[in-house]
C-alpha cells in the first residue's frame, strides 16, 4: 500500500509541475530575437492548432516540448535534417510507425517509433504542425499528398 501512495504521490508531483511549467513558459531569446519558440509561443500552434494538440498528445513525451528530442534516445524535430527531406515518409511513420534505423542532423536513432494516429488527416495536421515549430520552415503536405499511403496494423 505504501509503494502504491508513493506512486500515486510522484505521479502528482510529476503531473503538477509539467502543467504549471508548460502554462508558465517564455520564449528563449537572444537579446531581442526569438531564437527558439516554445508551445504557446510558436506562431505554429495557432497556424495548425489540431497538431499542435496532436502532438501534445502524442509525441511530446519523446520528441519534447521544445523538439529537441531526447538525445540519442529520440530524434530531434527541431531543425531535423531527416524530416524535412521528405515530408511524405514523416506521414507514414506517424501513421505505421517506424523501426528502421535513422540518421537525423549526423546521429542515429535506433529506438522504434509506434504509430500514433489513425488517419490520414491527423497525420497530416501533427506533420503541418512539425513541418512549422520551433522556426522550421517545412512547408505543408496535403491529405491528396499522402492518400495513397496504406494504414498497416501489426
């Protein structure tokens, strides 16, 4: 009972201070330009609001809140190399998820991604979403881009 307290008690704690830390961020700055942005901050969350939420959701628990990723564990989104050379292949692997080795900005990642969406449209808004935070400049994809993509459930 004890062990069960004590889990409940961190989860809390955990829980808590991610909340207040995610309402309470600022921008990074650099004297007076943004050199990063932030959730809340980033121009993207309003441009593409169903990713941004999508990826709240989803992939913040790997990729970050910042899009750092978690390194040599999770790839970073900010500024990936690997994701912005081809847009189609990020919808794919949000959808099938991927176990294939990848080499983002001269690291490797090893560790499997499941899928984490349904369909083809939430895949598209969460890669919208990437494709724009943080300072990226992707561009978009559209739903007509990416139909032919088959969903694959192991």
């Amino acid at each position: 009972m004890k062990k069960l307290t004590f889990i409940l008690a961190l989860s809390f704690v955990v829980i808590t201070g991610t909340s207040y830390a995610y309402l309470h961020q600022v921008p990074i700055s650099d004297n007076e330009n943004i050199s990063m942005y932030v959730p809340g901050d980033d121009p993207a969350d309003a441009k593409f609001p169903e990713g941004a939420k999508i990826y709240k959701e989803k992939c913040v628990a790997c990729h970050q809140l910042t899009g750092l990723g978690v390194p040599n564990a999770f790839p970073p989104l900010k500024g990936s190399d690997y994701l912005l050379t081809d847009k189609k292949r990020a919808v794919k692997q949000v959808l099938n998820g991927s176990n294939e080795e990848m080499i983002v900005n001269g690291a490797k990642y090893n560790i499997p991604m499941p899928f984490q969406v349904n369909t083809h449209e939430d895949a598209v808004h969460v890669i919208n979403y990437v494709l724009n935070a943080w300072g990226n400049d992707g561009g978009t994809i559209t739903v007509e881009e990416v139909k032919d993509i088959k969903i694959v459930r192991p």
